[in-house]
C-alpha cells in the first residue's frame, strides 16, 4: 500500500510517499505526477521519501521518471539514499549521450 500526500504553497509543492513503492502501488502516484507536470508551475516539486517501506525495480522508475522531471528528494535511509544517487547519476549520464 502506498499513501501520498500532496501540500502545496507559494513556492513549493510537496509530496509525502509512505509505504511501498511497488509495481502493484505506483499506478495512481505515476499518473498524478504526469498529471502536475503538464501545468506549468514555479514551484519546487519536492518529494519526501522519509516513510517509504520498500521500493521495487517499478518504484525505482517511478522515481527515475521523478529524477528526470527535476524533483527535489528528502531522504533519510542508507539505500534509499543511494538508490537516489544512483538515478541521478544515470540521469546525468544519459543527459552527457544526448
């Protein structure tokens, strides 16, 4: 089960993920993020990861897709941290083949 939360203000639009972040949970969060993403926005998107379980090889391309659409990450455990430099780097180096 994942839960998200979505605050926004002036200069931010925050997103809570808790639980897991799973093939069979992403559905709802994958089309709510392509949903925002069409309306311009100034805000930051940020997306705290603090609460988040578990992530499967489908979290990890939700969050990849997140990575690539310029989102802000707040992360405290050791993987998923590291799981959140490795897509930056594979980000940065697709952007250096382009």
């Amino acid at each position: 089960m994942l839960r998200i939360t979505v605050t926004e203000n002036a200069v931010e639009e925050r997103w809570i993920l808790q639980g897991r972040l799973t093939k069979r949970s992403i559905g709802e969060l994958v089309s709510s993020w392509q949903a925002s993403i069409v309306q311009p926005s100034t805000r930051r998107r940020i997306v705290d990861l603090n609460e988040v379980t578990s992530i499967d090889k489908s979290g990890e391309e939700a969050l990849s897709m997140m990575v690539h659409d310029g989102a802000t990450f707040v992360a405290s455990g050791v993987y998923t941290k590291h799981l959140l430099d490795q897509l930056k780097a594979r980000q940065a180096n697709q952007k250096q083949l382009d």
